[in-house]
C-alpha cells in the first residue's frame, strides 16, 4: 500500500487499523470500519461479464450482430474498464447501435438480484473485514445499491461468499431509492453512521466519497481500492493512501 501524496510504504494498513481499533477501545469507543463493496470488495467486472455474455446470448443480439456478438462473447472479465463503451474498442467493436443496445440491455440487468447472488469478492477481502471484526470493530457496509432493489441481493451475496453479516456488529446501509445521487447518499449518511461509532477507517473506490469522508472524520484511516472507478476522478486528500489488493491473512 501507498500514501497518495508521498509515493512511500507507510505502516502496513492491518497493524495501524489494529493499532486504531484498540486506542477507540481503550478510550471507551466503539471503533468503525467503513466498507464501500462495488469495486472495493466485490470486484464488479465479474458481473459485467456475465451481462455482457447474456446479452451475446440473445437470439436477436447474434442474428443483428454475428461479428461483434462473436467479439464481445470472447472478452476477459478481468480486463474490462468501468463504462460499458469503454469495452467496446479494445475488443474492435465500432457499432454504435451495438453498443447502445448493450448498454441498455446493462441497465436493465446488472442491477438485479439474479446477477447479484453471483457477484465475487476480491481475493482476501472477506479474511480482511473478518480480522477487523475479530479486532473489536463494528463492520459498516456502505454502498450506494438501493435497498428497494438491491438490499436482498446484496446481504444473500455477501453472506455467500463468506463476509461477516447477520450480526449485531455488523451494519448495512443501501441508499433509499435507486433516483438519489451515490455521492449524495454518502455524505448524507455519514452523521448517521457517526452517531454509532468512532470511524477509524473507511476503504472506498471513489474518491469524491473518500475525500468526504476525510474531511469529516480527520483522524480515521482513508484507504482508495484503486481497482474500476468513475473517470476523471478529484485528487485525493492528503490523508488517502492507496490500497491495490487486500494483503494475505
């Protein structure tokens, strides 16, 4: 892991959120670990590519298409980008038809709850969260899914693939309706998530919401999972390090 601004290895993150979990215990605390999940514990691109094939799959998809049906049923999940265009030039897919079809045939599945029940974590994520929860935190999930839609899928996802949920201290929070802004919801909910603990880290993959994050709880550990991520995206503050995988257990 990196510290953004400096380019050097600093205190290996486990043994620092150890450190700050036991201070936040000491002091009479309840420590906070705050966990993003899309692109920060579930690795995302494994869903896209099940979409991605579904839609290759489609009578109407190869009978319009034969060739690009063809190139986007030979992608690797693990190499694509975060907007679905984005995919199409690596793979010399130039229809612009095409990739508005696929696009809208992406919205209308990858938020939904057969896609969800197959999502995959990162390697070592679930060893990570549960080190922490053995440690003494509280486990705060917070993901700007919305719960009308994706609150079922989410919690039967991460309890399959082994993350620790289901428990008193273990919290869920999903944005109200799908319509509210994710950057919006977050901010929203960090008073909320304040009122049940002392945040001593927060891992997130954007970061507009870590930057957030940081300014309101200036002594936690601010950790980017540098993995898919919106375009474009802010610099990080000065207290952001750079965290690219989970380390081993």
């Amino acid at each position: 892991m990196q510290n953004s601004s400096e380019g050097k290895s600093p205190t290996p993150i486990f043994d620092a959120i150890k450190h700050a979990i036991d201070l936040s215990r000491a002091a009479g605390n309840t420590p906070m670990v705050v966990f993003d999940v899309d692109d920060t514990l579930i690795d995302c691109r494994h869903r896209k590519s099940l979409v991605f094939h579904a839609f290759a799959r489609e009578e109407s998809t190869s009978r319009r298409w034969p060739d690009d049906t063809k190139k986007l049923s030979a992608h690797n999940w693990e190499t694509l980008k975060y907007r679905v265009h984005d995919n199409l030039h690596p793979l010399s897919i130039t229809d612009k038809i095409f990739g508005d079809e696929l696009l809208n045939y992406w919205l209308k599945h990858y938020f939904t709850y057969p896609y969800l029940i197959q999502d995959r974590a990162f390697p070592g994520a679930q060893a990570f969260v549960k080190r922490c929860l053995d440690r003494g935190a509280h486990i705060m999930y917070l993901t700007a899914r919305d719960h009308p839609g994706m609150y079922q899928g989410t919690v039967e996802a991460l309890e399959s693939l082994g993350f620790p949920i289901h428990k008193p201290n273990v919290h869920v929070m999903l944005k109200p309706e799908a319509s509210q802004s994710d950057h919006h919801f977050k901010v929203g909910a960090l008073e909320d998530i304040a009122a049940l603990g002392e945040v001593i880290a927060s891992f997130e993959n954007e970061l507009p919401n870590l930057n957030a994050m940081a300014e309101r709880f200036p002594n936690a550990l601010m950790i980017w999972r540098k993995t898919l991520y919106a375009p474009d995206p802010p610099p990080p503050h000065s207290r952001v390090q750079i965290m690219d995988h989970f380390p081993p257990s």
